[in-house]
C-alpha cells in the first residue's frame, strides 16, 4: 500500500511540474517583446476592429481623391486645343494670305488693262478718222493707202472692243478688290478664332467652306468659270457658304428679348424693303446702260470702217462723213464705258446688295434657332449690326421703331454707309 501511495504522490508531482512548465512556456511566448525603441508594444483586443475602420477611410480618402483627379485631369484635358486643329486652321490662314496677294496683284494687273486697252483703242480710233478726213482731200495713191490703213484700223479698234467689253477690265478689278478685302476679313476671323478659346474641329470645316465659297463667287480664271458680265437677271453677290453651321459653347451668356427680337426682325424688314431693293434696282440701271454702250462702241467702228472702204467711189462725201463721225462718235463710247468704268458700278451695286442680303440672313439665323443657348449673344449682336450698318445703338433702336409705326412706308434706309 505504501507503495501504490508513494507512486501515486510522485506521478501526481510529475504531473503538476509538467503543466506549470507548459505554463511558463505559454507565458514566455505571450509575453510583451522590446521595441527597437524600447517601448512595449500591447496587443489589445479591439486592434482589428480599429485598423479596419482606419483602412476603410483610408481607402474610401483614397478613391474620392482619385475620383476628384480624374474629373480635374479630363477638364484640363477639355481645355486643351487639339494641336492638329491649331495646325490646320494655321495652314488655312497662310492659304488665305496667298490668296489675298494673288487677288491684289491681279486686280492691279487687270487695272492695267483696262487703262492700257482704253488708251490704245482710242489712239486707234481717232488715228484712223484722221487719216479717213486726210483721205478725202487727197487722190490717187496717197488715197487708197490713207482708206486702207484706216479701214484696217477701225476693223482692228472693232475687234479689240468686242473683246474688251466682253471681259470689262473695270468690273473684274472690282471683283478682285472685293475678293482680297473679304479674303483678310476671313484671315483675321480664323486669327480671332486662335486667339481668344480653344478652336475645334467645326472652325476647320467652316473656315474651308468659307475659303471654296469665296473661290466659286471670285474666280481667278477669265475662260470658263469667269463671271457673267451681262447676265439676264440681277442678283446679290453671294460668297459665304449657303449652310452655315452655328458655333455651340460661343455665345459668352445670352443678352436676348423680346424688344431685342422684335428690334432684330424690323431691322432685316427694312433691310429688305429700301436697302437691297435699292441697290438691285441700281444694278439693273448700271446694267442696262453697260449693255447699251457695250453694243454701241463695236459697232460704230464697224459702221467707220465700212465707211472708209467706200471712200473715193462714187458715195465719197457720205462715206468720208460716215468714216470719221462714227469713229469720232465710238471714241466717246469707249470713253464713257470703260474711263468711266460703268462695269465697275454695277459690280459694286451687286455686291452691296450681297452684303445686305447676308445680314438679312445672319439675323434671321439667329432669330430661327430656338435654342437661346446657341444664339450669339444679343448685346454683341446688336452692337455688330450697329457697326455695320453705320449706326449707334440708340439710332438702330429708333430706326426699328420708326419701321414698326410706319411700316413700308418708311423713307429711311437703314445703312448710312452706303
């Protein structure tokens, strides 16, 4: 029994050393480590919790950040002009300013002509009429080389009239006049363009329209594509494209009204009554007389010549009469025709009608889009319709009134330009 007793004690405390060991190994392994900076560093309970929360709004920091980046990165992004379109609209720009030389040296070019053909013609002229009045008093062989150089002479004055009033020097240097000051017009448009916001795609697209319309409505060229200098009907000169697309994000606010749209739609109704109606009906004036003289200049030299080649016949006296008056008479023609450059008058009158008729269109563009956004804005309007027709704002408004009480039977015209 003493045995089984002391066996049982000594297992017991075997036992008991063994399970205060694994005791003190647990303790040894939990127990609190040194920090480098010899600090303890507890592990509490609610640590997790803790760091997760902490994570949680880190991230959450994180993405708004990220989000916030991303919105600043695509607006600054926005605001930046593609450099393809700058390249583009500058390559326009250097088309435009060649072509604004080559309209101004041609224009000088074709003034020559017509000064050079006028004075030559005339020499012409008038050289063979002294020589058909040196005939007459002459017989023999003085008399049939004076009548046959001055035969030959008229016929040569007559062809180089038929092809001179069939070009009109005066009216294309008009044309070109007109070309170059609406080619720098577009040059310091597509200028204003690069200087003042960020230029897109549609500038491109509408500078180029502008550029062809120009070129179809003042060709270079006289064979084929010249202007008809007679047409059958007058119309306003067109050059700007028929479909022109408005500008979005261009209108710097709004500044439109009902008193501003009705001011707008009196101005276009007098635009159309007086100014254009005018300047067509002028047109038609300078027509008609340039087809008059036109006719009249070749074939009062034919009329010389034929006269001439009868000179020393049995109808000598009518035929000297006939030979040196109507060459007399064609040298006045030619003069009023083309000295006072009558072809150059109805181009002009045509061409002020085109910008009359393009301001009747700008306005009623505007009026028409019902997106008040997409307008241009109404005081900057207002103020360009103003410059351009050479008013003040308070007399543009008081020409509206006037138009609105008296209606067509308004005698004011609206530019005070011309």
């Amino acid at each position: 029994m003493a045995s089984l007793q002391c066996s049982s004690v000594i297992g017991s405390l075997a036992y008991s050393s063994g399970r205060c060991r694994r005791e003190m190994t647990r303790a040894v392994i939990n127990m609190p480590k040194l920090g480098r900076t010899g600090g303890l560093s507890l592990r509490l309970p609610a640590r997790d919790l803790v760091q997760e929360v902490m994570d949680m709004g880190i991230g959450l920091t994180a993405a708004t950040t990220s989000h916030v980046e991303k919105k600043y990165q695509s607006r600054t992004v926005s605001n930046v002009s593609d450099p393809m379109v700058i390249a583009k609209l500058h390559a326009i720009m250097e088309a435009v300013a060649d072509r604004v030389e080559m309209h101004k040296n041609i224009g000088e070019q074709r003034d020559n002509w017509n000064s050079l053909l006028l004075t030559s013609i005339n020499a012409i002229t008038l050289t063979a009429a002294t020589m058909a009045g040196i005939a007459a008093t002459n017989v023999g062989g003085p008399l049939m080389a004076l009548k046959l150089s001055s035969t030959l002479m008229y016929f040569a004055a007559t062809g180089m009239l038929v092809v001179m009033n069939k070009i009109q020097p005066s009216q294309l240097v008009e044309e070109q006049r007109n070309a170059a000051r609406l080619f720098k017009q577009l040059h310091c448009q597509i200028q204003t363009t690069l200087s003042s916001g960020n230029p897109t795609g549609s500038d491109v697209e509408e500078a180029m329209e502008k550029v062809l319309a120009l070129d179809k409505a003042y060709p270079l060229p006289l064979i084929g594509v010249m202007l008809e200098k007679f047409p059958k009907t007058v119309e306003p000169a067109v050059w700007w494209p028929q479909h022109r697309q408005r500008q979005e994000g261009r209108t710097y606010g709004n500044g439109w009204s009902v008193e501003l749209e009705e001011e707008m739609r009196e101005i276009v109704g007098v635009l159309k009554r007086k100014d254009t109606e005018d300047y067509l009906r002028l047109g038609k004036i300078a027509l008609k007389v340039n087809k008059i003289l036109s006719i009249s200049g070749p074939l009062l030299t034919g009329i010389a010549a034929c006269g001439t080649a009868f000179m020393g016949s049995s109808h000598a006296p009518w035929a000297t009469i006939v030979g040196v008056v109507a060459g007399a008479m064609a040298s006045v023609v030619n003069t009023m025709e083309h000295g006072g450059q009558v072809g150059m008058v109805f181009e002009m009158y045509r061409s002020n009608a085109g910008f009359f008729r393009l301001m009747e269109e700008t306005i009623e563009s505007n009026l028409n889009e019902r997106d008040m956004g997409r307008r241009e804005n109404g005081e900057l309007f207002e103020m360009k319709v103003a410059l351009q027709l050479g008013r003040s704002l308070s007399g543009l408004k008081n020409l509206a009134a006037s138009s609105s009480k008296k209606g067509e039977a308004i005698d004011e015209f609206a530019s005070k330009l011309f």
